[in-house]
C-alpha cells in the first residue's frame, strides 16, 4: 500500500517524459560528500563528473585537494565552513586569513562561486551558534569584499526544512514562529548582498513518518511564500540538498532502490524540464541532489550511508540514465606514467633513430666521395 501510494504521487507531481531527458545542459548540482574510507581520488571524480557534464559542485568544505583536482575545468563550486568555524568566523582577522588559506590560492583556475557558512545551525539545539551564524556571514562577506572578491563570491547558510512551521501546501508556507527573528536577519542580510537562500529539502524523513499522507510536492517546495510574508519578494531560493536513500533500516519505510530511482530520476526530467514551484512556475529550481556516492563511515541509520547515486567503485546504485565514466587509475597518476613511458622509452628510441639517420647520412656522404673520385 505504501508502495503504491508513493508512486501514485510522484505520477501526480513530478512529470514523466516519454523520451529520455540528456544531462547535458541540465545544469544539474550535486553534492559531493567525502565521509568514506573508499572512494576514489578527487581526480577521478573530476573524469566521472566530467563524462556526465555536471556543472555544479557541493563541498562541505573546502578540501585541497578536491579544488585542485578541478583546475581549469568549468564546474562551479559551493564550498563549505562547518558550524565549528562559526565563532571564530566572526573575527574579520580569522575569516579573512580562512579566505587567504581555503580560496586565494585555487580562484584562479578553480571556479568556486558560494561559501556556505554553516549547516542547518537553525534548528539545532545550540543557541550559542545561532546567535553566531549571521555575523560570521556578514563578516566573511566583508573579508571577500576586502579581498576584492565579493561580486565573485556569494555568501549563505544552508536550512534544514525544519525552519518552516507549515511547509504545505505550499502557498501557506511560513517559518517557525521561534526562528523569525533570526530568519528575517538573514533575509536582509540576502537581500542585501544578493545572495540566494538554500533549503535542504528531504521528503524521505516525513514519508517514513506518515508514508499514507505525506505529498511528495513537499520535496521541491521552495519557501517563497515564507519569505514573502517577511517583506522580501527578490531573494533566490535553491534547493542545496534533496535526495532519496535505496537502503535503510527496518523501520525506515521507502528506503528501497525502487523509490530513490522514481524520486531521483523524475528530479532529473523535472529540471530537464527547466519546472519551476507552484509559486514560481516559470522560474526553474536550483537543485544540488544529494549525494554523489555512498559514504559508508556517516553515522546514524543505515539510511545515512545510501543517498549516493554511485557506489564508490563508480558503477550506479541504480539507473536513471547517468551514463558516466570512472577511469581505473588516478588521472593525474596516468598523466605521470605518459611522461615516464616517454622518457623511458620512446626519448630514446627518438635518440636511436636519430643517431641511425646521422650515421646513415654519413655513410651515404662517404660512398658518394668513392663514386665521384672513381
């Protein structure tokens, strides 16, 4: 019953389409999560993302590595500052020396475009964070703009969608009464600074709660309507996670292969299909799918360690037309090994063969002298 329920709304709200809807020129965002102990190196990742086109990536950091892996290619960066960073991120020394270490060096040839500054701060339980989160925004807004890279960089926070007390239908979206006065900081501080709004967007967690009743709408609602009746109609809204796990625990209903196909592939044809929300139908949706692989050292429920579209060894947890390639080795390893190949071998049968031809050469000059002096 469960089951069917489910697929008679995803038929209801997300759109089918007979023909195959191509990645390419989606736009698609992904997150791409690195709490593993085996996934394959941020240059491989690189060639994986490359091969299905993905423009847009979500770190929850700002991993060296990772953004070095992406040099001069033309996927854009989200990268990240943990809510452990927030007090200290409010001290314009230690948020502009964070951008001197974490940005400066990779911005000329990787394309990072967003610095979320912490993660759902809003509806956890320390009040001590929250009373930090918009002043560490506003002071690394103001380090990037010392940095003269403020129009280049955007600053934010991603919500959990718990900041919202009523969540649908969506046109009586409204934030939780508790959480305005934070709520409608940040959205000045959006306004402001022309930063979007990111909401973090989970349908999976109320349908194993209620799997009878809860509408699947739910999953791609943006909060425009919260946001409006704070004053603000020109604030951005992008979905910067949203996703379905294919395997849970016992109790968690609808974490099945099955569902995070239907719900991840119509996620796909929804913005191949440049869908916008109820209250902004001609405004297609910003969407980050969460997550890129499965990361088997995530603590919590079995569910925690499935939302990844790929297994680590780059084969898919389940098809829903993302054709992409994984290369064996390290490629920037490869690169290395070309090099050696040349120089081990072919440098010097280059230098054989050229020393071949000069001995030819000298050869052919001597048995001409013979043929002209006989």
């Amino acid at each position: 019953m469960a089951m069917a329920t489910l697929f008679r709304v995803l038929l209801l709200i997300l759109i089918f389409s007979d023909s195959f809807v191509s990645i390419r020129s989606q736009g698609l965002g992904i997150n791409y999560g690195q709490i593993a102990n085996n996934l394959p190196s941020p240059s491989r990742v690189a060639y994986l993302l490359g091969s299905l086109n993905i423009s847009r990536v979500k770190l929850y950091d700002a991993d060296p590595n990772v953004l070095s892996a992406f040099a001069n290619t033309d996927v854009e960066f989200v990268i990240g500052l943990g809510n452990e960073y927030l007090q200290k991120m409010t001290d314009p020394i230690q948020a502009q020396a964070w951008i001197q270490q974490h940005v400066r060096p990779y911005i000329s040839q990787t394309k990072i475009k967003c610095i979320t500054v912490g993660n759902e701060v809003l509806t956890g339980n320390n009040t001590q964070l929250m009373s930090y989160l918009l002043p560490a925004m506003q002071t690394m807004n103001g380090a990037l703009a010392n940095l003269g890279l403020s129009k280049e960089i955007y600053v934010t926070t991603a919500h959990s969608f718990g900041i919202l007390g009523n969540s649908f239908p969506p046109s009586a979206g409204a934030f939780r009464q508790d959480l305005t006065e934070y709520i409608q900081s940040i959205l000045n501080f959006h306004s402001e600074t022309h930063s979007p709004f990111l909401i973090n967007a989970y349908p999976f967690f109320a349908y194993k709660d209620n799997p009878q009743q809860v509408s699947l709408n739910y999953a791609l609602f943006q909060p425009d309507p919260a946001i409006k009746a704070l004053g603000h109609t020109d604030i951005q809204v992008k979905v910067s996670e949203t996703g379905w796990p294919s395997k849970g625990d016992p109790s968690e209903v609808g974490a099945t292969p099955e569902n995070a196909r239907l719900y991840n592939g119509n996620l796909l044809r929804r913005i191949g299909q440049n869908q916008g929300t109820p209250a902004r139908p001609s405004v297609p949706v910003d969407i980050y799918v969460f997550a890129l692989f499965n990361e088997d050292l995530k603590p919590g429920p079995v569910s925690e360690r499935n939302y990844g579209l790929y297994y680590p060894d780059g084969s898919p947890v389940y098809n829903i037309g993302l054709q992409g390639y994984l290369p064996r080795m390290d490629y920037s390893a490869s690169k290395k090994n070309v090099v050696n190949i040349l120089n081990l071998f072919i440098i010097p049968i280059a230098l054989l063969m050229f020393f071949v031809a000069k001995n030819l050469s000298h050869t052919m000059e001597k048995e001409k002298e013979v043929w002209t002096n006989s």
